[in-house]
C-alpha cells in the first residue's frame, strides 16, 4: 500500500512517532526480563542482605532465605534452577500458542478491546513484578511466580504483537518499518536501562525496583500512544479506507450469486422473484448470460484471497528458514551467553561484563543488522544462496559454548577472551537481525497482493515456532557445557 494522493499529511510525524512506540512496547516485556538476569539469579540464591530480608535458620544450621542447602559432600551447593533456560521457554512457547488464538480472537474480539485489554495486564503484571523486589519470598515461591508472570505477560504480548501487526499494515509500508525498528530498539532500551541500574550508587533492591518501573511508565506510554492513534487524521484515513475495502470484499460475491441463480431458474423455466417478464430462452442469451457470470468470477478472483496452504507453497523456503535463524539464535541467547564470565576477574568490571558484552552488543547488532536491509538485500528471495547462509549460522552454537562460560563438565574452553566473545556476538547478532528482516520482507513478494496478510500471519507463526524450538533446545545445550 503507497501513500494515497488525496490522503491527509502525517503532521509532524505524530503518526510514525506512535508507530516507533507501539513497536518498542510489545518486545519491552522481554526485554525488560532477559536483562535482569542478575537480579534474579540473586534471589533465586538466597541472598538475603540484598533485598531487605534476613536469614532464616532451621534449628541450629543457617538456612538462606528459607531454603534448605543441598550439600555435596560437605560444601553447600546452591540449586540450579536453570532461570535463563525456563525462562525463554515460558516467553515463547506463549508467543507460539498465542498467535495461533490470536487468528481467531480477531474474528470474535474486536481490535481495540484486544490492544487495550493486552496492554493493561502487562502494566498491572510489571507492576506486580515491581512489588515483588520489596517482599521477602522463598526462592522456590519466587520462581513459580515469577515464572507464571513472564507466561502471563508473554501470552497478552503475543495478542498485542499480532493485533498490532495487523493495525500497522492498513498503514503505508515505511510505517511497518518503524514499527520493526522500535522492536528493534526495545532490546537496547533494556540493557540501557540495566546498566543505569547498575551504575547507581543505590542499594540492589531499590535499583531494582528502579529498573522494573521503568517497563511500567513504559507500557503506559504505549497504551496513550495507541488510544490517541484513532484521533490523528492521517491514521483515521487509512482505517476508514482498509474497513472500507473489507466490506466491498464481503459483498463482492453477491452478484455472483445472483448470476448463478438467474441461470438456474431459466434452465428451470422458472424466474419467479427476479421478474415478471415472458422468458426469452435461447442459444444467445444463454451465451450472455454464461459470459457474464465467467466475468464477473473473474472480477470476483480478482478480489478472493487464497488458501493458506496455496500460499504456504510459495513461501515455505522463507518460513523454514525464519524459523532456523530464530532455533538457532534462541538456543544459545540468553541461556548460554548469561554463562559468560570476564576473564580478567575485575569485580568492577565483571558487574558490568554480561550487560555490555551480551545484551547491549547483541541488541546494538542486531538493530544494525535489521536496519542494514534497506539499503542491500542480498542474496535475492529466490536465490539457492539464502538458505544455505540461514543453514550456516549454525555454526554460532559451538563457537558460543566454547567462549569462557561457568561450571563446565564436557567441553574446553577455546575462546576465553573477552575480545573474542563480543567478536562472535557481534556477527551472531548482525545476520539474526539482517536474515530476519529479508524473511520477512521476501515472503510477502511471493505472494499476490491480496494474500500478503495471510503470508504475514503464517511468517509470524513460523517466527513463534523458531523461537519455541531454540527455547527447547536450549535446556540441552546448556547441560552439555
């Protein structure tokens, strides 16, 4: 869809500014979780002294936090609950159920109440993460809350993310990229906001709730941004004109109809309700008639979308291989990444190590790589090339479980410098950004112009089934270091 000559202008780009906002806000609620992984890690150790709660014994032996020490031996061993693992899982495996519910939510809910509601309970659910930094609790009750929370929030993310990609294609296409880059930015906004928290000079539990209420002013923000959207009138104009367009394809059939059955009631001799008229029956007329019905099929093809699975056929290469970028870059970030120590051992710098390192050079990359397709896409949509590089990021798994992470059993450590790792974090997350962005920008030319959104909603369930199947792998992969 291109800019309309009789539409509205965009007044001060209040329009694409709305836009970039939508797009920050429905990745911030993983973003947000991903980047606290010291917090949590914290509070599922036990660590009483950095939020306000004091030790809890049992009898005569110490006991952190409620929790009873598993002992190896004679040496305390603190219970792996595997967080990053559990928790990617939990945030996509939403994303893929979700999308899927969403394909017919749509049908039954309307827009509106669907954003609306979304957004309200990731803000009450931010807010309760917020509260939960204040409130002593057993790291086995933290964690099954916390991870109820990250499904929660993760299942209305998924309505929002796929009711939002809807509303931004009634917009012209320069729209649907910046939504793409405020999605983009939302990682950096996080790790933004985790370093902030970590320079501080507060104690952890008050930057931690500083860093939480963030999301939440956030989350806020969007939710303005999207009920002052109908209000603009350039956005007014394209959602009239797309309403406008989808009535005229839910009554473009009826003359159709109407033909079919003039033609069976003169074969009938019979065309009681269409006329009270002596019928003229012979070879002409029913040449006319039939030539009229074949035209007005065709106009009626013109407009009649096709069948997902005609579409899946001409687009299944971009969507395997969407869902191979996202398997691949999901099974080692974070679960793996977050395992990654500094090897110069500085306290000061290891505090700062995995947000800069990790999150700020993944997300800073990955922006680079998604904005880097609009000025080259290579290699083309039909080219044999494509798949063959999306094949062989695969090679980023052993190269990334070979850096310098934490309690290894299996493998050596090959690549131990710090230098190293933000080399392969840097290329890891360059081609996730930029293979991704061609996937989803190739599918759609596959297609005709009337099957765009039914190849934009099967993209986005491969993209969900990528994300849920590196998040599976992941626990694996994690074990074998």
């Amino acid at each position: 869809m291109t800019t309309q000559k009789n539409a509205p202008v965009d007044r001060g780009s209040g329009v694409a500014v709305i836009i970039f906002i939508l797009g920050l806000g429905t990745l911030l609620p993983w973003n947000f979780f991903i980047t606290a992984t010291e917090y949590f890690d914290d509070r599922l150790k036990g660590t009483p002294s950095s939020y306000g709660t004091t030790p809890v014994t049992n009898g005569t032996t110490p006991v952190t936090n409620g929790t009873t020490p598993v002992t190896n031996g004679t040496t305390p061993v603190t219970k792996d609950y595997e967080f990053a693992s559990f928790m990617t899982l939990l945030s996509q495996l939403p994303l893929l159920l979700f999308t899927l519910a969403n394909s017919f939510l749509y049908q039954c809910i309307r827009e509106k109440v669907r954003i609306a509601v979304s957004l309200v309970s990731i803000l009450f659910l931010f807010l309760l993460t917020a509260i939960m930094v204040k409130v002593p609790m057993q790291p086995d009750s933290f964690f099954s809350v916390t991870m109820a929370t990250i499904w929660l929030i993760n299942s209305f993310g998924a309505v929002l993310q796929g009711s939002l990609f809807g509303l931004v294609g009634m917009l012209p296409p320069k729209y649907s990229t910046l939504f793409m880059s405020g999605q983009g930015l939302a990682g950096i906004f996080a790790s933004l906001a985790s370093l902030l928290s970590i320079l501080s000079k507060t104690d952890k539990a008050s930057a931690a709730l500083g860093y939480f209420v963030t999301p939440c002013v956030a989350t806020l923000l969007t939710l303005l941004s999207y009920l002052l959207l109908p209000h603009l009138e350039f956005a007014r104009f394209y959602f009239e004109k797309s309403k406008s367009h989808h009535d005229q394809l839910t009554t473009a059939n009826e003359p159709l109809e109407c033909a079919v059955k003039e033609k069976e009631a003169l074969a009938n001799g019979d065309l009681k309700g269409y006329n009270n008229e002596p019928i003229i029956s012979n070879g002409d007329f029913e040449a006319s008639r039939t030539k009229e019905a074949l035209l007005m099929r065709k106009q009626t093809d013109s407009h009649t979308r096709s069948s997902v699975l005609t579409v899946f056929k001409k687009i299944w290469v971009m969507a395997l291989c969407v869902t191979c970028v996202l398997a691949v870059t999901l099974s080692v970030f974070p679960a793996v990444t977050v395992k990654v120590k500094s090897v110069y051992g500085n306290k000061e710098w290891d505090r700062y190590f995995l947000c800069v390192c990790c999150f700020i050079v993944f997300n800073a990359m990955d922006l680079i790589g998604r904005s880097v397709t609009s000025m080259v896409q290579w290699p083309s949509k039909r080219s044999g090339l494509f798949p063959v590089l999306v094949v062989s990021r695969v090679v980023f798994i052993p190269l990334i479980m070979l850096c310098n992470t934490d309690n290894r059993q299996y493998l050596p450590v090959l690549f131990s410098h710090d230098v190293a790792f933000v080399a392969i974090m840097t290329l890891f997350a360059v081609s996730n950004g930029y293979l991704i962005c061609l996937c989803m920008s190739y599918a759609p030319r596959l297609v005709r112009s009337k099957d765009c959104e039914t190849a934009g909603a099967l993209m986005t369930f491969f993209l969900a089934l990528g994300l849920s199947l590196g998040a599976a792998l992941s626990f694996l992969l994690r074990n074998l270091l």
